[in-house]
C-alpha cells in the first residue's frame, strides 16, 4: 500500500529544517514530471513551482527534454549525475550539477524523483575560457602520463598530429614504437624540474614538423610527478626561412666572392665590412687587415666619397683612382651608392673596375694612330710631290721646247708653269712641315661655347653672301674644360670651310648648313651638318687617308682634315663623319673630359 505525497511530505522533508537550509536547490518530482515539493534554495534560484513541470521551470518549455535523466531513473532506478545548463527565474543561463536519486515507497516501487542542484556556473565559465585557451594557443599542448600516454590534447595539436585518445606521445609526435632516446617527458618525470629541447616529428599526412619543446610537472603526489605537460611551438616555416635565407646569403657571397668588378662596402661607421678577391688582388690589402677593421676613408677615392656627399642616389664615375697597400695610384672606373634602411644610412658601396690594361691599349692605339698618320702624310706627301714634278716636267718641256725653236712666247709660257709649280710645291713644303712638326698644345680652361661662337661670327658673313642659311645649335652651359683654343678653332674653321664649299658645289636652291654643340655622358661634341653635294663611297675611303681634296687644281693641299684629326687626337678626342652622295654630311668632334689634357701636364711638358 503506498502512502500519499502528503505523509511523505511531513514525515520526510516537512519535519526537518535541513532541507530549507542546505545550499542546494532540492526538488521532489512524480512520474508526471510535475514539482510536488522544493526548497528555499530551489524558490530562490528557479522562482515558484507550484502546478508545474520540471521542465517548465528548469528549461522554460513545454515538452520534456529529449535527453531526460529522470524518466530513465524512473526505468532503471539508478542514482544519476549530469551537469545540466537551466534557466533562472530571471531567464539567464546558469551551469548545475544535478544529482538525481529514486524515492521508493514501502513496496521498493520509485513514486518520486529527488533533484539536487548545485550551481557551478562560474567553475563551468572558468572551465569553458580555459578549454577556449587550452584549444586556441598557437601551440600543441598535450598531458602525458608516467606511461607516456597523451590523456589530453589542446585542438591545435589534434589538428596536425590527429586524435590522440589512449596512444602514446612518441607513436603521435614521431611514429615511433618505443619511447625517444632523449625524451623531455621522461626527464621530467625523472627529476621534476622543468626542460627545454628541438625535437622533428611528423604530422598526420606524414610531413616534417620541426618544433621548440618545453616540459614541465602539472601534478605532483608525494613528491613524484605523476603528469607532464607539454607545450611545443612549431618552428617550422621558421627553420625553412633559416634554410633559405642561408642558400641566399651563401648565393650572394659565392656572386660577391667571383665578381669580376671589385666590390667594397662599409657600415654605418665606416667600417669595411666586405672586400672580394676582386679587390683585394687590385689594392692589395690581407682580408685580416681589411674586414672589421679599416675605415671607408683608408681605401675609398676621396672623388666617391664627395660625390655620395653631393648625392643621395646612386654615382658613378667614368674614370678615377684608387691607391693600393703599396701607395700606387689605379685608375678605375667605379660607381657606387649609399646604402639606406627606413631612410637611414646603413654604409656605402664600391663597384670598381680597373682601367690599367685599358689605359695601356689606348696609348697603344694612339700611339698606332699617330704612326698611321705619319705614315698616310709620306705617300701623301710623295703623291703631292709626284703631281709637282710633273707639272715641273711639263714646264721645262715647253721651256726647252721654245728655246729650240727660239721661240720667246713658248719660253715663257713655260717659265710661267715652272714658276706656278715652285710657288706650289714651296706652299706645300711649308704646309706639310708645320703639319708634321706640329705645334706643342697650348692646354688651358676654355669655355666650349665661346669657341663656337667665335666660330660663328668668323664665318656668319661669308656664309650668308654666299646665300647658305646658316643655323646653330648652341648649349651654354657647358662648363670649362681644359683644351687648346686655337687648335680647336683651327679644327672647327675647316670644317665649317668644308661645309661651305660643299654646299656651293652642290645644285640645292636651298643650301643649309647647321653648327651644333651639346655634352653628352661627360663628352663634348660639335657637329658640322651640311646638305651639300656628300660623299660617294670612294671619296669617303679617301678622305682621311692621303692629300686628298675635292676643291680641284691649286685650291686645296688636302692637309685640312689630317691636321684636324690630329689636333684632335692629341686631346684624346676622335673625328667621325657620316656622308652621302648629293644629300650632304655630318662631322663631329668628340672629346671625353676624362681623356682631355691637363694644363698643368703640357705646362710641364713644355
């Protein structure tokens, strides 16, 4: 016979103060899942339960819960527990640890359903923010027991190495069957302390992963460790970078080391800090005495270092010199730049090549040239001769023509050619001497513009007479440069005599001739640009390499163009033309500053 709810009641809960006192929310629940008692706690926490379901008043529903934990004590009669999330009566979410337990009356049959809920809402908030920590570090995080066991893993490590319910750490972390030789977990456990080490494994598909271990005690029973946690930070990617950018490093000193340029750069304080073989075979210097040791100021040019003042940007000079251990001046061609990080000067650098050979082969092809020259002024020189006697020849003919026949009119005509060509090869004579003895150059500071335009105003006249329109070309700012200016005026008043006789031989009705002058990559260059009657092609063979001159009988010795070569040979320049046949030419003279003649140099020559 079973007792009604109302014995129960006051002969269970009612009678003993306890039940409104224990901090626990008790509730007495039947089959219906309807409330029939509950304490203060209970009230407090979940509001008045008075005619309602547990349901209602724990989850705010209308139904039972899909997952109901009474109903199967109900079945089974077995004390249960479980952390439930249920609602407050204010409606706000709250974490409990629900002990569940069957109330049997006299005959052992369950009638009632005893809840007891403890709130545990900040311990369930603490355990979710610290497993939200636990998963989301960026590292593997694993507990591992005294038998090597992983019993617990962060997401990040599940992730790369898989599940690791039951295995042990060396089977996941390196697919090992027994334990490493130099196992941090194992020191731990053996001494307790904490330890650092550089472990490879492999992840799930099999890849290397490189990681930065450290291991330490998380539980300690009298004294011994019983639990090790492992934290490991994947070093990978960083291990690879490392890799590469030695292969790099390694790369760009293997270039530096067989670059055939010589390379030198200095710190922030200037301090040599590179110096390839290049360099070091050109000036001299041990690498001990150079590296870490030498300032910027000891080898580089004083010229680069005044450039990298007066530049922010990169310099380069044609030509320059570099004093080597022994105190000899190399000249060298080099280039350089500051080198810069977040707009600050972090050194400097040297690219430099060295011009002694190449110096070497230009005094050679000078020296060709000049040889050249002579040896084109003798056969022109005979030619012009053998031209001279034959006209000698013919006048004596006659000469002896007429006094044989005593014929004065003959006789004289013929002292009149013998005098023509005496007057001519005398002229000749003289004009070649002067050319081959030449005259010493007389080098100072000129301004290149005024040159030209001394030109211009010799010519400008005679020019527009002749009906030729006369053009320039002129850039003023061209500055100082050491030259003859006689010399170069006399190079420049024959070819613009040339231009101006080429026009007048030609048939144009508009003869131009154009005079130019500009500098380009450290040369300076005027231009002679005529369109008059040009060069055909056997002319153009001709012009440079005997007496030759287009200007008929008695009006040219052809010396014009060799003396301006020469002159301009001698302050290392070089004359080239471009020429054709009824269309007109183009000369141009062009000096390089780095091989004109120092003033001081022909001063002392003199």
């Amino acid at each position: 016979m079973s007792i009604s709810m109302k014995e129960i009641n006051s002969k269970k809960w009612t009678d003993f103060d306890l039940f409104n006192q224990v901090p626990t929310s008790i509730a007495v629940i039947d089959k219906k899942y309807m409330i029939v008692d509950a304490n203060k706690k209970f009230v407090e926490t979940f509001g008045a339960w008075e005619g309602k379901r547990c349901f209602e008043v724990y989850k705010h529903r209308k139904r039972k819960c899909p997952h109901c934990f009474a109903s199967k004590t109900f079945i089974d009669g077995k004390t249960r527990v479980s952390e439930e999330e249920r609602r407050d009566l204010e409606g706000n979410l709250r974490y409990s640890l629900v002990h569940i337990s069957p109330y049997r009356d006299s005959s052992g049959e369950i009638t009632h359903i005893i809840e007891m809920s403890t709130d545990v809402t900040e311990r369930a908030r603490i355990q979710k923010e610290y497993r939200t920590i636990f998963d989301n570090v960026p590292c593997y995080i694993t507990v591992i027991n005294r038998n090597f066991e992983v019993v617990n893993s962060n997401r990040h490590f599940q992730n790369t190495f898989g599940k690791d319910a039951g295995k042990y750490c060396f089977d996941i972390y390196k697919k090992r069957k027994e334990i490493c030789e130099k196992c941090p977990a194992k020191m731990v456990f053996k001494d307790g302390r904490t330890h650092h080490s550089l472990q490879e494994g492999y992840d799930k598909k099999g890849h290397k992963v490189i990681y930065m271990v450290t291991t330490t005690p998380y539980s300690k029973e009298d004294r011994q460790v019983n639990y090790v946690i492992e934290m490991a930070i994947d070093i990978t990617e960083t291990f690879l970078l490392e890799d590469r950018l030695k292969e790099t490093l390694e790369f760009q000193q293997i270039t530096i080391d067989n670059a055939i340029d010589g390379i030198i750069a200095s710190n922030r304080d200037g301090i040599i800090n590179i110096y390839n073989p290049s360099a070091k075979n050109l000036i001299k210097y041990p690498k001990t005495k150079v590296l870490g040791k030498m300032s910027e100021k000891e080898i580089y040019p004083s010229e680069f270092l005044k450039e990298l003042e007066r530049n922010d940007g990169a310099v380069m000079l044609r030509e320059g010199e570099i004093t080597d251990r022994k105190g000899n001046s190399i000249p060298i061609v080099f280039s350089g730049t500051r080198l810069r990080k977040d707009d600050q000067d972090v050194g400097k650098v040297m690219f430099f090549q060295d011009l002694s050979k190449i110096k070497q082969l230009e005094n050679e092809m000078l020296e060709a040239e000049r040889l050249a020259a002579v040896g084109q002024t003798v056969a022109g020189l005979a030619h012009g001769i053998k031209n001279v006697l034959m006209g000698l020849e013919g006048g004596m003919y006659v000469v002896n023509s007429g006094m044989k026949r005593d014929n004065n009119e003959l006789v004289k005509q013929g002292w009149g050619m013998l005098e023509n060509n005496i007057e001519k090869i005398s002229s000749f004579v003289k004009e070649f001497l002067s050319f081959s003895r030449g005259t010493a150059l007389k080098v100072e500071l000129t301004r290149p513009y005024f040159m030209a335009t001394d030109i211009v105003d010799l010519y400008k006249d005679t020019i527009e007479r002749s009906g030729i329109v006369f053009s320039t070309e002129l850039q003023e700012d061209i500055a100082e440069a050491p030259m003859d200016p006689h010399g170069i005026h006399t190079c420049l008043a024959n070819l613009v005599s040339n231009a101006i006789d080429a026009c007048l031989m030609s048939t144009r009705k508009k003869p131009k001739i154009t005079f130019s002058l500009f500098e380009k990559n450290d040369t300076i260059c005027y231009e002679i640009k005529d369109n008059g009657c040009g060069m055909d092609y056997e002319v153009k063979k001709k012009v440079f390499t005997s007496f030759f001159t287009t200007k008929g009988s008695g009006q040219g010795t052809g010396l014009g163009l060799l003396v301006t070569r020469k002159m301009v040979n001698a302050h290392g320049g070089k004359v080239s033309f471009k020429s054709t046949l009824g269309k007109g030419s183009v000369f141009a003279l062009e000096f390089p500053r780095n091989r004109l003649p120092s003033p001081i140099e022909e001063k002392d020559r003199s």
